[in-house]
C-alpha cells in the first residue's frame, strides 16, 4: 500500500515522532498559548525546507512585519535576509486593524488568495506559513461567515498542493478559539508551556494525523541556539552492535576482576558508593586510561570545575591536564540544578556530535535528582544510555549511595540497563573502617564475585590481589 507522503521539517526530534515529518500537500495547526513557540516552530520549519530540502517558503505574518521577523530569528542563527535575497523565503506581512473591518454578509478571503498565489508563483514555493489566523479573523463574529471561509482556506491551500503551517492561539475549551480549524486540518500539533516546582518545561504533542501512524504521548522539547529540539520518550530501537573488543579500566587489578581485559567497548559501566569511596577517582583513572591509548574522552562533572577535577586528581598519581593540552580529554562542568533535565540531555547531545568522543564519564548521576521527578530522571537516563550504544561509546556513570540507596533514588532504577556495576563500600572491623569493591555484575563476561579491600593513595586506586590457596593475602 502507498503510504502519505510527507515533508520533513528538519526539526531534531520532530520528524522521529511523525515518522517522517508534517504531511505533504496539506495544511496544519500549530496551537498553543502565547510564548510557546509556535512562530519558532512554523519558521524553522521554513527555514529548514528552504535550506535542507530545496523546498521555497512563503511566511505571511499578520502580527510581525519583516524586519521585526528578520531581527528576532537573527539570534537563532537564521539569516532570513540571506534566504530572501536568494529567493528561498518570502515574508509578507499583512497588517489588519480591527477596527477599520467591516463585516458584511459577502465577505471573503479572494484578496489574500490573489496575494497567496502571486507570492508562490514568484519564488515556486512548496511550503506556506499563515502567523496567526486569529488576527485574519479577529473582526468577526458572524460564525457562518467563519466557519465558510475557513473551510475555503484549508479547500485552497490543499488545492495549491502546498504543505503549509497554520498557527494559533489556544482556546478555553479547545484547540483554538475558534474551535474549527483542528477540524478542518490534516495534523494538529500542540504546543505547552509550563511551570511545576519553579521549573519551566515545554512540551509537544501530535493530537492528531490523518492517513498516518504517530507518537501520540507528550514530548519535551527546547527553544536553543540552534532552533527547536524535540526529546522523544521513547529510546532508540535496541539495533546497536556488540562489540568484541576490551578496554582496560586503567587499574590493574579492576582488569582482573573484570575477566582480565576490562570493560567490553561500547558498554555502559555504573560506579556506586559512598561519598569519599573514590567514585571520581575510578573514573578518572578510566578517562586517563583511555586519553593515553589515543581514544578521544568526555568529563561531565557535575560538582567539579575542570581546574579542581585536574588538581584533585593530580593528588592521586593521576594526569589529566597532559591528555587535555593534547585535545584528547574534554572536560565540562555545570550543575545539575542550572538546567531542566532537557536542557542537560541536548547539551549532552550536542557535546557528542560536537567532540566524537570514544569514552564519556558522567560524575554523578544522583546530581540530577534536584532536577525532576523520578521518572523523568530515570527517561532521561535511558535516553543518553541509548545514545551512546548507538553512537558506539564506552560510558562510565558514578553514583553516590550504595546498592539499596541507588535502588531507592531511581525508583525502578537503571540498573537493568547498566552493563557493569561496580560497587565500593566501606566495611567497619574492630580496628579501623576498611574499603571494598566489589563487581555486582558485568553482562557477556566471566567476572570474579570477590569483594578486594582497596586503598586510595599517591599512585591512585590500589586494589589488593587475589588471595592465594593457604588463604594468605598477596
């Protein structure tokens, strides 16, 4: 059977959930309250078809002329100017006042079709944007009239065969104020902004698409730099290859517990403990490790400046300005409470397609437990899990809290989705408290199940050998 054909908007996220993007030849609505980025949306759309597609784009705007347009989307990197002197956008504001509208019975929209049809023909658009339609209609309140000419709208642009954006504002009761158009429309997306425990958030959902499979749940979506970025809920097929191939820890005797190679490449590894257990050093010690076998690595520390990490470090035996001023270890740090978790997982993103890193090490997990619920957290995690496997990372995530305490601050956990847990723990004897790590599990590898005292000194993490046959510590 032929499936709908659509258009992709070139919007990240988007066209994952529209599984190929808005459809093609039929009209829209993008609806929402004021500010949540529905002209962002209906622009970038624009944009991204002009410059990605080769598909041409008319935007009449009755609420922003054209340098008011040009000025605001300036500082989301489009350069509409450009764009327009190369004939691949046209903007065209049609300015209505209220007040000098007179309703009559005969009244209908041929002077915008006459202005429409010119505006596509100059430039041979495929996409149209119309921001908002409550402004078209603002000075009437005969609903007949209305209802007719909506209708006439939609008929006309679905006739033109171009895929076009309508924008408008939410109502009370429905969709719109008018209550019609998310009828009248193929695809109605809606957009929200909101606000629960002091933290702003966006979300979008499909509400509806004729002829056509979606997501139907609410996404998260940002406002960025670089335009709109919509986070699906749902992870990535699980497709990713197994890989064969070992990278060692950086300690000695972590390789041995480990089997005698290391981590399995392209896996996830979890590190929990206590405060003081040496979680950051670990890590560290994995980052230097892999820096000094020419794999590029990322530091996400979430309580360390870059400085501090590198002093800290220095401390214990462990070098990581020297893979640093060789541009093979990046480090970046934030806190976990300066962003939503959204704003984290893109800059997340972002840091990945910027660097191509082969390792990253995310210091610490709990340090997002500030930043939303549980179950946010917990898709949040599955979704940068996911994103490394498919882009082939090797990632090793710290965790304050021993087993249960982990367990506890992410309700069902990701556990089940880590590939080597390794914990450390401080165990009391009648002298003194002594450290201990053990491997809790490690998938595809035969791994020891001893628990090794451990000491923290001037060359890093010191694990203690296996204990020989008489039982006698080596």
């Amino acid at each position: 059977m032929e499936s709908l054909s659509k258009s992709p908007t070139g919007i990240r996220g988007l066209d994952q959930i529209t599984l190929g993007g808005l459809p093609k030849g039929r009209p829209t609505l993008i609806c929402g309250s004021a500010g949540c980025g529905k002209t962002l949306f209906a622009m970038e759309f624009l944009v991204r078809g002009a410059m990605d597609f080769s598909e041409p784009g008319i935007f009449v705007s009755f609420e922003e002329n054209g340098k008011d347009l040009t000025a605001n989307f300036r500082s989301l990197g489009f350069d509409l100017d450009d764009l327009i002197q190369q004939k691949k956008i046209k903007l065209d504001y049609i300015h209505i006042e209220k007040s000098q509208i007179e309703e009559t019975g005969s009244y209908d929209l041929e002077g915008l079709f006459v202005r429409l049809d010119h505006a596509i023909k100059s430039i041979g658009a495929k996409r149209v944007v119309l921001d908002t339609i409550e402004a078209l209609f603002s000075g009437f309140s005969d609903e007949a009239v209305l209802r007719a000419e909506l209708r006439r709208l939609f008929r006309w642009l679905k006739d033109k065969e171009v895929t076009a954006i309508i924008t408008g504002e939410r109502g009370d009761k429905s969709y719109t104020r008018q209550g019609l158009e998310e009828y009248v429309s193929d695809c109605v997306i809606l957009l929200d902004h909101r606000v629960i425990d002091q933290v702003s958030t966006r979300r979008l959902r499909v509400v509806k698409y004729r002829g056509s499979s979606h997501g139907s749940n609410e996404y998260p979506f940002l406002i960025t730099s670089k335009g709109i970025s919509v986070l699906p809920i749902t992870s990535l097929a699980l497709e990713h290859q197994a890989k064969e191939e070992h990278i060692s820890s950086g300690i000695k005797e972590l390789d041995v517990l480990l089997g005698g190679k290391g981590y399995f490449s392209a896996s996830t590894i979890l590190v929990s403990g206590g405060a003081g257990s040496g979680k950051t050093i670990l890590g560290a010690s994995f980052a230097a490790s892999a820096a000094q076998q020419g794999k590029k690595v990322l530091f996400l520390s979430f309580e360390e400046s870059p400085s501090q990490l590198a002093r800290n470090m220095k401390s214990v035996g462990i070098d990581l300005s020297t893979p640093s001023k060789k541009g093979l270890l990046s480090c970046h740090s934030d806190r976990a409470t300066a962003h939503g978790l959204e704003a984290h997982l893109v800059k997340i993103y972002d840091l990945v397609q910027d660097l191509k890193p082969q390792v990253v090490i995310l210091d610490p997990l709990t340090g997002f437990s500030q930043a939303g619920t549980e179950m946010d957290i917990e898709a949040m995690l599955t979704r940068i899990i996911d994103h490394f496997k498919a882009e082939g990372i090797t990632a090793l995530f710290t965790s304050l809290g021993g087993r249960s305490e982990f367990e506890r601050s992410s309700n069902v956990g990701v556990t089940s989705l880590i590939d080597t847990w390794i914990e450390l723990r401080d165990v009391e004897t009648v002298r003194r408290n002594e450290r201990a790590i053990s491997v809790i599990k490690s998938r595809g590898m035969g791994h020891s199940r001893d628990t090794r005292p451990y000491v923290i000194s001037s060359h890093g993490m010191l694990i203690a050998k296996a204990a020989a046959k008489t039982g006698a510590r080596v």
